[in-house]
C-alpha cells in the first residue's frame, strides 16, 4: 500500500506525542488522502507492526501511536528536524 501524504508536519508530531493510541478521527487529521478504506488499510498496517512490537491495545477501534508511525514509515526525529529547519529558515 501507498502511504498517503501527510497534510502538516505540525499536526504529525503533536498527534505523536499527545496520543498514545489513535483513532480514525487522528489518521484522518494525518494525511491528505483520508477515505474510509484508506484509513483502514492504515490501520491494519499499524496492526501488523503492533503484533510485531508485541504491543496490545485495550480497544480495537485504536491503534498504537509508536507503531503506526512505525508501520507508515513517518519518523517523528526527522519531522522535528525538518520542522526546527523551516522555523530557523522562517517558514
């Protein structure tokens, strides 16, 4: 599966550190391509690493945050960087 783009690098770190576990509603606000379907086949991908994290959720309606960004190949040490970049660039 492709991942969709994120919509803003901004959301995409506050989602990472305020929620442990995410819904719909947080991967929706994630990326620009935000169907029904896409957003389960994310979820599903977030599953899989979630298995092999060896990582459990009490509600199978949310998904760990760590491993879905994991399973998406977004990683939050790069967001920050680039984010610390376009504010010293003033952007």
């Amino acid at each position: 599966m492709n991942i969709p783009q994120l919509k803003d690098i901004d959301i995409a770190i506050q989602i990472y550190y305020k929620y442990p576990e995410i819904t719909a509603k947080e991967i929706q606000l994630l990326f620009v391509k935000n169907s029904k379907s896409t957003i389960n086949k994310l979820k599903k991908l977030a599953q899989k690493q979630m298995i092999e994290d060896n990582i459990n959720t009490l509600s199978i309606n949310k998904v760990n945050t760590s491993s879905a960004y994991k399973a998406w190949g977004i990683d939050i040490k790069d967001l920050e960087n680039r984010r610390n970049k376009l504010k010293k660039l003033g952007l």
